[in-house]
C-alpha cells in the first residue's frame, strides 16, 4: 500500500512479478501510506497489527506520526506494535475512566528494557510487574522521565493502567549502551 515514492521501481516490479499484492495510491493525499495501510488492514479484518518499519528512514517527522498512530480512533481496542531495525517496539496501552484496569503482557528477554511513556495526559494507576523498578498504583505525568529505561527481571512482565495512556517502549538489551 503507498504511492511508491520510497522504494526503487525495480523493487516495485519485483516485488508484482512474485506475485505480492500492491495497492498504489497518489501521492498528493490526506493521509500517510502507512495510515493508509493500517485502515486497510482494519477494513480486511485485523484484530491485532504489527508494522515493521515504522520507525526507521531519514525522516523523524515520519516516525513520529507513526507513533501517533498508535492513538488512532479505527484501533481502539487493538493491539498495535511498531516495530524498528533493531527489533524495539512501541504499543499503546489505554485505560478509559471507569473502564477498569488494563492488562498488558509484556513478553521479552531479561535485561530488556522497558520505557513507560504518558501520552495526552497523566497515566494513573500505573503498576509493573517484574521490573526492577516496580511501580505501584503511581502516576506517570507528561514531561516526567519517571518511566524511563526499566529492566526486565523475568522473560514475562506485565504492565497494568487504571486510566490514561501508555506508551510501552521495549528495547532489547542486545542495544543497551
């Protein structure tokens, strides 16, 4: 899905001739290639996304809007994950008032890192399990690195929220400085 402007048209060619289904749209539009491709992928049926790529290139104003994304109206209630080169990823995790608690398990190597980020507002109720830096039933507030860089002590940890939302960041140790 795209308009082709970032891939090599012998690439393009490539790619149609094994036989993979491209969808090519213009390149003056409204909306991203891959905002296109995720409500694509909604309208086809997808419970749960993963998009590669998204955070890697030249341009950061790219990578940013598609961290957004992660907030789009067309995803509620999905999992969503960016993936980088280097194997991190980024989720959302959102807790409506009144909602309820929200779950979120967190599978991955120990020493990985894992980064809480507040999006749009304060995150409350913010609890972890099997971090070495336990949070419990606290509040992340914009601005704060409070959720900065934690470790995971077990290959399963699990991040809750009682409102708000949560960028989860998880990058694996292998990239630690």
């Amino acid at each position: 899905m795209g308009d082709g402007d970032s891939i090599a048209p012998a690439d393009l060619e490539a790619l149609a001739a094994a036989g993979v289904p491209i969808d090519r749209v213009a390149q003056e539009k409204d909306a991203s290639d891959t905002e296109l491709a995720v409500l694509a992928a909604i309208a086809g049926g997808a419970a749960e996304l993963t998009i590669l790529g998204a955070l890697g290139g030249l341009r950061i104003d790219h990578a940013l809007v598609n961290v957004g994304l992660l907030g789009h109206p067309a995803l509620a209630g999905r999992v969503v994950r960016l993936f980088d080169e280097r194997a991190a990823r980024i989720s959302l995790l959102e807790a409506r008032a009144g909602q309820g608690r929200v779950d979120r398990q967190l599978a991955g190597g120990v020493d990985d890192l894992v980064t809480l980020v507040p999006v749009g507002g304060p995150a409350e109720g913010v609890t972890t399990r099997d971090l070495r830096y336990p949070l419990r039933n606290e509040t992340l507030v914009a601005g704060s690195s409070r959720g900065l860089s934690n470790v995971r002590t077990a290959p399963r940890a699990a991040v809750s929220l009682r409102a708000g939302r949560l960028l989860v960041i998880e990058t694996p140790a292998r990239f630690r400085p």
